[in-house]
C-alpha cells in the first residue's frame, strides 16, 4: 500500500481538531514513551496542552540525542547550481513569473571552481540545489555535476526537482548521498493556491517521492515542511505519518527532518501563519521523541544566537556560510537569492560557536569506502 492510500484516510480539518483538543494527560503519556513514538502518540506533543510541559521535553529531547549522537553537530554546505525554474510558486524567488531573476545554470568549469571554493572552507558534505527545470536541470546535467564534486566531497546530497526511480538509482551510481524533497504542506487543498503552474503543482507526484527515492536504494531521505504556509501542528502530524510508513516500509534507509521557516523572497508577502521560537523548540524537540534515530536539519535561515540555543536541545546538523543564489563562492555571479539567509558568520565562526557550547563540529562523517 502507498502512503497516499493511507494519506487518503485523515482528513486535515479533523487532525488539526484533534491536535488542539489534546489534554495534559496525553501529553503525559507520549513522554512516558519518549524515543519511538506512533504518530498517533505523538500528535499531543504538537497541541497547545503540551507548551506547559516545554521544559520537560526539552531535557528529554537533550537526553536522547546525546545517547544517539553524542555531542556533535555534522556541517554541511548548500551549492546552488541554478535558477532556472518552471514553476510558479507563490513564495520562492525562483518563481518563473519573477522577471528581475538573472537566470544562471553553473557549467561542470564553474561547478569545479565552486568546489574548490568550498573545499578551502573546510566541509567535506555539500547539498547540491536547483530550481526545478526538466529541460536543462535533468539527470543527465546531474549525473556530471555529481562527477565533478566527488572528487572534492565525501558527501554530496540533492535538493532538486522531484525525479523518476530510475534518475535516483542513476544518481546514487554516481555517489550521490541523500535525497532531500519538502512537501511544503499536507494540506492538499492550500498546496494548489501556492503552486499556481509547473510540474510541481502536483502533489501526489511530489508526496510519493519520497518512496522512489527509497526504491532506487538512496542511502539517506530528507524531509520537511515550510513552516509558515499553513498550521505548523497540523503540517507536523502529516510529516510524522509520513515518516512512520517510511521507516516502517523502507527501515534500511536513514531519514532527516529539516524545520525550514518561511524567509523573505523576491516577491513574497509573508508567511500566512506565525511560527514563533516557542514553537520552533516545540516542533524539534516533538521530532526527537518521535524518533531519537532521526537527523534533525537546522539551516542559516535562523538567526545566529538562536541556533547557538537550538544546537543543544536536539539538532544533529546544520549549515555554515550558506550562500543562496547560483556561482556566488567563486563566480559571484550577483543573481537573486532565492531567500534571505539570516546567520551570516563563517563557516569558521560556526565551528567556534558550536565548540563554545560544548559540541564537537563534523566535517567529515564517513568514508564512502565504507558503506
């Protein structure tokens, strides 16, 4: 059974409902199982009954990760390798309707001179991101760029369009790490108003990524919501379901959970809903005792001082010296980012920051030799 058959089975009015009636006392019992929780028991730790019991989870949010990961943060890098994009997305300043956009696609020459540029930075992961454009950005395209950048990285990631089973299985011959796809929001029927045109505006196509993905044998499967398009708490439920069928069907594959807040774009009037700093320690420490296995992503999209705070109760990794737009560690090409960063310190700054608070920064995880 796909997971939409069992998407198909949850109503969203009637989750967020739920999530919202929630008492202390199912609070209560999802801590007492902290580390594998069913979606079901997890759903009271979204609701507002459990902000009165914030500091709990935080300790055992803390508790867990340490077991798992011990105190280290991975660091990784976004190399934006184009622009280029044919949808039209409400909140993203590579939307095909934005016209001041300089659309830039990195030649495997450019691609190389980017990673020697990060290479002196010190980080050995790097997560390759593109709009999504079937023409010019296709596997073809990616394949060379992954030829290019295993030379320099251990880890290469992708954050690009939806693909075929068969394109992720090409990839990952070429030593493509992890897939890492967001759907946005669950809500299907809020999902077609910020998805006005392009392949992307189909959801089911998007949602059964994920299970491609895990097909074709990828190592690792990243996944998320934009926190800001809909109720943070429902959206929330949805990733957990979809993480529970994922785990449960495809349990040799690794999984992360990234917690992007919505950033200013060209274009873009604003998150619809608030997703305040509560919330966000509130969101993370939910996914911890969800599954104390799980990879939990904080990007520079934050604030530097509040990453400081989020390292230490559940993030396993983050990003250090993000650059948004196409070419802009070497080529400084001044194309449009597709948002506005907010911690703008050194990848050195970072690692300083994230030895300060009594963690160890990872560059390099694994040999691939290994795996």
């Amino acid at each position: 059974m796909p997971f939409k058959d069992i998407f198909a089975d949850y109503d969203w009015d009637i989750v967020k409902e739920r999530i919202y009636s929630a008492r202390s006392i199912d609070v209560e019992r999802a801590l007492a199982k902290a580390g594998y929780l069913t979606p079901e028991e997890f759903l009271p730790l979204l609701s507002p009954a459990a902000e009165a019991y914030l500091p709990q989870m935080i300790e055992l949010s803390r508790e867990l990760t340490f077991k798992r990961f011990g105190k280290t943060i991975h660091l990784y890098i976004p190399l934006y390798l184009s622009n280029k994009c044919n949808n039209v997305c409400t909140y993203c300043g590579f939307s095909f309707t934005n016209k001041n956009l300089k659309r830039i696609t990195l030649t495997p020459e450019q691609i190389e001179l980017e990673a020697k540029a990060i290479k002196r930075y010190g980080f050995d992961h790097v997560v390759i991101v593109t709009g999504e454009d079937a023409r010019d950005i296709n596997v073809e395209y990616l394949t060379a760029a992954l030829r290019v950048l295993k030379k320099y990285f251990s880890q290469v990631s992708v954050e690009v369009q939806p693909l075929k089973m068969e394109d992720y299985a090409i990839l990952r011959n070429e030593g493509m790490h992890a897939v890492i796809v967001y759907q946005e929001t669950y809500n299907q029927k809020s999902y077609a108003e910020y998805h006005l045109k392009g392949r992307k505006r189909n959801f089911f196509w998007r949602l059964e990524t994920p299970e491609r993905a895990a097909q074709a044998g990828v190592r690792k499967i990243g996944m998320g919501v934009l926190l800001g398009l809909e109720d943070w708490r429902t959206d929330a439920f949805f990733l957990a379901l979809h993480l529970d069928y994922m785990r449960r069907h495809y349990w040799q594959t690794m999984y992360s959970v990234s917690f992007p807040r919505l950033r200013p774009a060209e274009g873009f009037a604003g998150p619809k809903v608030e997703v305040n700093n509560k919330a966000l320690v509130q969101l993370i420490t939910a996914f911890r005792l969800f599954d104390a296995d799980l990879d939990l992503v904080l990007s520079t999209r934050e604030p530097a001082k509040l990453r400081d705070l989020l390292m230490t109760v559940g993030i396993t990794t983050m990003s250090a010296g993000s650059r948004t737009e196409p070419g802009a560690y070497a080529i400084h090409s001044h194309a449009l980012k597709q948002f506005e960063i907010s911690d703008t310190r050194s990848p050195q700054q970072v690692a300083q920051a994230i030895k300060q608070a009594g963690f160890t920064p990872v560059w390099k995880d694994w040999e691939a030799e290994l795996v």
